[in-house]
C-alpha cells in the first residue's frame, strides 16, 4: 500500500501570524520537504499551497515529490487559517496526480523527529480509519491537527461536508481543531510528536531544530532559483 503524506501550507499566510516572512516560512518549508523525502518508509510527498504560491517540483528531482497550488487566502483572512488547511487536504484529494487512500497529515513546515516509530505504533492498528491526539494544552474537545494519519474517504465523509462550517470565533463557529476534536472518541491516539521546526502563531521554536547545514542548503535553493519561482502566482517576488 502506497505511504502517502501531504503537507498543508502558506507561503503568504493572510491570516495573521508572528511567523508570517515569506522567505522565512520558505525556507522553514524546504527543510520539511527535504527531510521527509528521505523517510525511506514514505512512497509520496505531497505539497500544497493554500496561499496562491507554489514549490516547484524541479526543486527536489524527486519523483516521490508532488507540489500543488490553490488560493484560499480570503477564506483564511476571514475565517481563520483551519478553513484554508482543510479546503487545501480536499483540493489534494481532488486534483493529485493519483487516488490518495490513507494519508499522514503534517503541517508543511515541520518535520516529526520520532515519525518512524509513530508510524510503527500506527500500523498495529491497520483497521482504523483515524489516528488522531487531543490538544489538552489548549482545549479538551480540541484535537492536534498538525500530525495525524486518516483515511481520505473518512475526510471525505465526515469533514468535507462540514468544511463551510469553519467560519472561526469571530463568527461564532468552528475552528479545525475542534471539529477534529467531535472525531477523537472514533479515533486512537498514538504517543506525542517530536515536532522540527517554529509554530507559526507565536514564531516559538520546537523542542527540535532544523540544523545550520540544512538552513543553508535551503537559503541557497532561493538564491538559485529565485524568489520569484516561489512566488510568482502570488503577483510577488522580483
């Protein structure tokens, strides 16, 4: 069975955040993808840009890599960011190259150190169309929904049809964590995520860091190819 992850991002994020630099996030990108394409026990690497900009797919030669790109800006503005990430997993499963099935679900910056024996833990447990964790550090009903592993038909039945319920607090409606978090008593919870990488909200760095060399090779990459190449369909860039 294929191992797919999909990676959900923003290069421009419209919803407000502290770590909101397009270079910045580009380069937090970069280091993710790089690193999950050498998990030697993932067959595809989907990338998607909710944001109207785009990560080539010349940038890594891999043929596990596969980069899409949709614009769900306004929706996030207005809705908060969970609207656009679950607008973004529904535009992968109606536009990549091939049918995605069960799926690992990371956000597009950050890498899980401890993926590997996760994914051990997760596969004693093949029958179950949902691994999902509470976020308790937050709210008890919320679920983390920055790693998880489901099937794309449970999304398909029970999140895409509730997708235009994500209109955030300002609204008075859904955030993406607490509509997860309706799904967590169906779920199994695995043990916790080493997170790589800064939260986006309060640009706070992780237990765990990309290295200097990684960083490196990243910002080179942008020189190479140029901002622009990452930017263009987002009408930025020089």
């Amino acid at each position: 069975m294929t191992k797919t992850i999909i990676l959900t991002g923003a290069i421009c994020p419209s919803f407000p955040v502290v770590r909101n630099d397009p270079q910045t996030r580009l380069v937090d990108y970069l280091c993710a993808i790089r690193r999950w394409l050498n998990v030697q026990t993932l067959d595809r690497v989907i990338y998607c840009d909710a944001s109207g900009c785009t990560i080539p797919e010349s940038i890594f030669e891999s043929e596990k890599f596969e980069s899409l790109t949709m614009d769900a800006s306004e929706h996030a503005l207005n809705y908060e960011a969970g609207r656009a990430e679950a607008e973004c997993m529904q535009f992968v499963f109606e536009n990549s190259r091939k049918p995605i099935g069960s799926f690992y679900k990371c956000t597009g910056r950050l890498f899980v150190q401890n993926f590997e024996p996760l994914q051990d833990a997760i596969s004693q447990h093949v029958d179950s169309p949902l691994f999902l964790r509470r976020w308790t550090l937050h709210h008890s009903d919320w679920a983390d929904t920055r790693f998880f592993k489901m099937e794309a038909a449970f999304f398909q039945k029970t999140i895409s049809p509730r997708i235009l319920e994500l209109t955030g607090r300002a609204f008075r409606g859904l955030v993406i964590e607490a509509l997860f978090g309706e799904y967590c008593s169906q779920a199994i919870a695995f043990p916790e995520p080493h997170y790589v990488g800064h939260c986006g909200h309060d640009g706070c760095p992780y237990a765990f860091q990309y290295t200097a060399n990684e960083i490196q090779v990243a910002r080179k990459l942008l020189v190479k190819f140029g901002t622009c190449c990452f930017l263009r369909t987002h009408g930025l860039g020089s």
